[in-house]
C-alpha cells in the first residue's frame, strides 16, 4: 500500500457481520471446524486453531498465502468487480464516477488492444529519457518521473512535519531500488542469493522486451545492477528506518543543496511543482550524499539506463503481455513463489479499485455496507480504549506524571470510523476507453498533484488514507488517530448471524482497535504527543523502563525461526508485536466485561476463554509460501502469522491456564521472560 507517510502504522484488519435477528438455523461453527485437535494448542496454537483450514485450502497457485486475507479480498473483489461491470456496461455521463470506473476497467480488460501497443504508451517518456544530454536535464527529467508515478534515485513526499503537525513539510527519503530494501543486495543466505542472480536476468529479459538486442541487454543490466548496489551501499537498514529522531533532518533548501552540490535542489524542487520552499526534511543524509557522488561517477548513459528500467519496472504491469509476464516472473514467482498469474479481471479490479478506490468506495457503501456498522465499531473502539486507560491507571512502572500524559494522549486518539464525510474531489481526472497504461498514468498525476497542492495549505486533518473497502487500517501518529475502514465489518463463517463477544473481541476488538491504539504507545508511536508532535513527554526513569520492555519483546521475535536460516527480525518489528500484545490484552480486558463472559457461556462445547483465543487466532489464519515467508522477513515490519499468533499468546498467563501450557510445552516462557508492557 503506498502511504503519503513512512511512519504511518498499518496492520491486517478482519470483520464481523452485522444483520437482523432471523428464523432460527443451524450453523457451522468456524472456530470448530478449523481446528487440528491433533495438534497440541500449548505447542503450536497457530495450527491447532487452523490447521484443519490450512489441509482443506491448500495456497493457490496463483497465490503467496491462502487465509482469512484472500477470504475476506475474493469477497470484496467480487464486489468491485460487479461495481465495474455494471459501469462498463452501462450508458454514463462522460466525467461521471461510473464513466471513470467502466472505461478504466474495460481498458484494463482490452488485452488485445493492450498487445498491439507493445511498450509503445511509454515510448514518448523513453524517447524523453534518451534525449538526455545534462546534469541538469537529468535531474529534470527524474523530477518528472516522480510526477508520473516512477521513483527513480530517491522517494519524495508531501506530510505533515513530525514536530509541527500543524504543516505539511517535503521529505526526501532513500530509495531507487528495484529489490525494494537494501539487505538483498548483500545478504548471502541461498534464497537471496537466488533472489539476486534471477534479478539479473529478469533485468536483462526486460530490456530485450524493450527493443535492446542480447549484449546491449546484458551490458545494461549489469550498469543497473552496480548502480542500485551502489545505492543500497548507503541504504539504512529495515530496522534503523524505525527511529523517527534519526530519520528527521530538517534543514533549508541552501543547506541541502550544501549536502549535495552537484544537484541543484531549488530548480529540482520547481521541476517536481514545489513553489516557495525553504526546507526540507532529509530522512538519510548520507544516502544523498551518495547520489550526489554517482551523478559524477556513472556517466549520463549509464543514468539514462538506470532511468529506463526504473519507468518500464514501474509501467510493466499494464504493458503488452510479454512484458506483464516476465514482470510477473520476477516479482511474483521468484521473490513470492506464485506459480501462476491470477485471472485477468482480477488484476484488472484489483488496479481498478487501487486507482479509483474513492469513486469505487461512494458506490461500495451504498450497496455493501451493512447498516449500523460504524456505530457497531465503535462501541468495540470505545470499549477498548476504557480498558487502556484502566490499566494505564494501575502499571507499577510508569509514575504518575507520565501516566497523566498517557491518559491525555490516549483520550484524544480520534476514531476514524466506516468512511469519510468528504470524498476528494477526482473531477480533473479524465479516463477513456482506449490506452490502460494511460489511465494508470493519469491517475498517478493526479494522486501526484493532489498530494503537491497540499504544500503550503493548513493541514486537513478529516483527510482519510484508506477507501471504505479497503481490508486494513492504520495509526497516524502524526494525527493521533486511527482508522477503520468500512470493510471490516465481515468475518468469513458468521454470515446471516452475529459472532459473539468472544470472536467480537478476538478479531475486531484485539486485533483491530487494541492493535491500532496499541500503535500509539508503541516504539514508534511513543515518541509523538497528543497532538502529533515529534516530542518526548516521558521522565527519563520511565522511558529507560520502557525501554528495557520494548528490548525483551525484541529478544523473544529473535528467537523465533521462520524458514531455512531466517529468523524473525525482532528490531525491525517490535512496533508491531507490541501492537498485537497489548491488542490482545485490552481485546480480552473488554471481553471479560461482556455477559458471555460473565456468565460463562459455553457455546459449540467452547468455554468464552477458549472462543476467545480461537477468535485471535482465526484474525491470523495466514498459510503463507517459503519464498514469500523469506520475502517478508526481508521487507516487512509485520512478523509472519504465525509469531503474531504464538509470540503474543506465550507472554498471557490466562492463555496458559485456559490450555494447559507447562514448561514442557513449545509455547511456555519462564514467568521471568513473559513481556509485559501495556
């Protein structure tokens, strides 16, 4: 998902489905029926609570996982796609939401015409990349990449400043690589040794399919091959981009320039549509320092070939089969282990909703979203965070004068819930039935602009990051919010009927508010004010004390084995294993206030406990592949599924009581090595 900022704290979301009260019926009961009662739950609780899913629903071949994921998006994809087909289908308006939605998606599907072009939709662009003959026309012509949609050399963005929420600032951040971090360009495990030898290839392929003959295409790919090495060389690492303080510098557009004196930031900065700047925040100073020394070591031929690839690897997905293809060949089955690419409608959907997600998302609430799901949510949310400040009130470790602040912070989160009450205005956009690359490209100036126009005005602080049908949320710390989408009112087996507490609690409770809340209070999170400000408001005492929690949690990650040689990177995620302890643990604080609770209901021969952790676990049934698993361990601040389940649940004593976990067990942790922190 492509976020307007990098410290912006995601997490897969589930749902639950809300309906009226009908003639009784016998239903199935999922927490049952996805249980493996071979396997030990104080062992393995990840596959107890799924492994019977896991043996019915083997992954796909055109898939990385199969789990409550893709249950939950086939869902919604056929929903957009009914939204899509109808629009195609139907007589519109030209600039009306339906005339963009149906022309966009029936482009998209136009696989013919889509052949004919070959990479003739970009060829202008190429042409323009070619023409370079400067320094100065180089820098020009990166700048309008970036308005494009391309990201060659560096990541650009307009945000909100992290120590003056109340401005949106300009941040230039490292990046340019096409293996996305920096760790594959040197680590030498097999897999990504694998990972690098293959990339090489599918470079030189592509720039076959380009029109470069054999040896021009493997000379090329090897220019582009040294250059983002070179580039990774001053890469911060996966974990190290977690410091918010050491990835804030700000300084003026002099000083920058100062930093980098062989580009010209001022005329850089009117090229990307910036007027009036004085500064910009650098995340990685000595990144730019290093693509101000490439401009003089790489001759402009070897840049114009860097260029190049950065604009076909950017466009390739919506070019003539040939190219889709080996892009797919790559990206998908190297570096994921997908055999086979997924229907076309569904890929045109998927492009579809991701390009016209806020037309899509008008129509989706109308005919989708159930009604009294947002109040629904935040009851859940309100609930949730009662019980934060309840145990806030009672830790042994944090003093009064911190807790005071904390209760503040947590009292001002605001809950943005179900959908925006203004959509943006996508007026200017124009869509036609005819180049797919063109529309894709369209939009992308538009998302471009929108965020440019931004610079300069008073922050909007009602703006959503996410479209009502998207299957996620998130924690804006620089807003002290959080958002749930209208989407997440679903869970998969509870259709016709409402889940109980229990499942309410596990999934939509625990995983969802107490995650996003948690995020607030996290490694990252903890470090910005009730109103968004980059700003310490802990006392030296309690932020050691806090620290030395944050580090067990990163041990115990570390430990956890996820494939081959690989090991969770417990640095680089504790925001989110923090997130999901203290998600399950005010999860379950507000269950043990509903009546199912209180009475001790049994349902399917099920103790509310039980349901309890079974809904946690069903929130994560996630069977993922081995290169996909590797992948995420390189690239993604989320540990794999199943340590999202088994790392939190080992730090619960009511998890050990309810399954019987002694020291024998795989799950047990010493009472002196379970983590505590919220």
């Amino acid at each position: 998902m492509k976020t307007p900022s990098g410290f912006i704290f995601c997490s897969i979301l589930f749902f639950t489905a809300l309906s009226c009260k009908k003639a009784e019926k016998t239903f199935i009961d999922p927490l049952l029926t996805h249980m493996d009662t071979l396997v030990n739950p104080a062992d393995d609780f990840f596959m107890y609570a799924n492994g019977n899913w896991f043996a019915q629903n083997p992954i796909p071949s055109s898939e990385r996982s199969n789990g409550i994921f893709r249950t939950i998006q086939d869902t919604i994809n056929a929903q957009v796609r009914n939204i899509c087909e109808r629009s195609a289908t139907e007589s519109s308006t030209k600039g009306s939401n339906k005339q963009k939605i149906g022309d966009f998606y029936a482009s998209g599907m136009d696989s013919v015409a889509i052949d004919k072009l070959g990479i003739s939709p970009i060829m202008s662009d190429l042409d323009k990349i070619e023409g370079i003959k400067s320094t100065k026309e180089l820098l020009s012509t990166v700048a309008y990449l970036h308005t494009i949609g391309a990201s060659p050399g560096f990541s650009f963005y307009v945000t909100q400043d992290d120590k003056n929420s109340s401005k949106y600032s300009l941040n230039f951040n490292q990046g340019g690589l096409g293996l996305g971090q920096r760790d594959y360009y040197f680590n030498t495990d097999p897999q990504t040794l694998k990972v690098r030898t293959e990339y090489v290839q599918h470079l030189k392929k592509m720039f076959e399919l380009s029109g470069e003959d054999t040896t021009l295409a493997a000379k090329k790919s090897d220019v582009v091959m040294k250059f983002e090495t070179d580039l990774a060389k001053f890469s911060r690492k996966l974990e190290a981009l977690r410091d918010p303080v050491k990835n804030y510098n700000k300084m003026s557009v002099g000083q920058f320039n100062k930093l980098t004196p062989n580009m010209d930031w001022a005329a850089t900065l009117i090229d990307l549509g910036v007027k009036n700047a004085d500064t910009v925040i650098v995340g990685q100073p000595e990144f730019f320092g290093q693509l101000n020394a490439m401009l003089k070591s790489y001759p402009i031929e070897d840049w114009k070939t860097y260029l190049k690839w950065d604009l076909v690897n950017t466009f390739a997905a919506y070019l003539s089969s040939d190219v889709e293809n080996q892009n797919f060949a790559f990206y998908s089955t190297v570096l994921y282990g997908i055999k086979t690419q997924k229907p076309r409608w569904k890929r045109v959907v998927q492009q579809t909703n991701g390009s016209l997600g806020e037309l899509i998302g008008q129509v989706y609430i109308d005919e989708y979203l159930p009604k009294g799901s947002k109040e629904k949510l935040l009851e859940i949310g309100n609930n949730i965070r009662d019980v934060y400040a309840n145990h806030i009130k009672v830790l042994d470790w944090m003093s009064d004068s911190t807790k005071a602040k904390a209760l503040d912070k947590l009292s001002k989160v605001v809950m943005k819930v179900g959908y925006p009450d203004t959509w943006k205005d996508m007026s200017s956009v124009t869509i036609e039935r005819g180049i797919y690359c063109k529309n894709v490209m369209e939009v992308n100036k538009w998302d471009y602009n929108q965020m440019i126009s931004k610079f300069g005005k008073p922050v909007d602080r009602n703006e959503w990051f996410m479209y009502p049908q998207t299957y996620n949320a998130y924690y804006n710390p620089s807003n002290n919010e959080i958002c749930v989408p209208a989407c997440n009112i679903i869970v998969p087996g509870f259709e016709g009927r409402m889940p109980d507490d229990a499942v309410l609690y596990g999934i939509i409770g625990g995983s969802t508010f107490g995650h996003e809340i948690t995020h607030g209070f996290d490694d990252q999170g903890s470090q910005y004010d009730d109103q968004g400000n980059l700003q310490n408001w802990w006392t030296q005492e309690d932020l050691t004390k806090f620290k030395a929690k944050t580090t067990r949690i990163v041990q115990q990650f570390n430990k956890y084995k996820v494939v081959d040689e690989l090991y969770v990177n417990g640095d680089a995620t504790q925001g989110e294993n923090i997130a999901d302890l203290g998600g399950l643990v005010m999860g379950y604080e507000a269950f043990k206030k509903t009546d199912q609770f209180k009475n001790n209901e049994i349902i399917s021969g099920l103790t509310p406990n039980q349901r309890y952790f079974l809904g946690y676990g069903y929130a994560w049934m996630v069977n993922t592949n081995k290169e996909a698993l590797a992948n995420q361990v390189m690239t993604d601040v989320h540990s794999p599924a199943k340590f999202r389940i088994n790392g939190p649940l080992s730090n619960i004593p009511e998890f050990y009581e309810t399954f019987g976990v002694k020291s024998t067990n795989k799950m047990f942790l010493p009472e002196n090595e379970r983590v505590v922190i919220w």
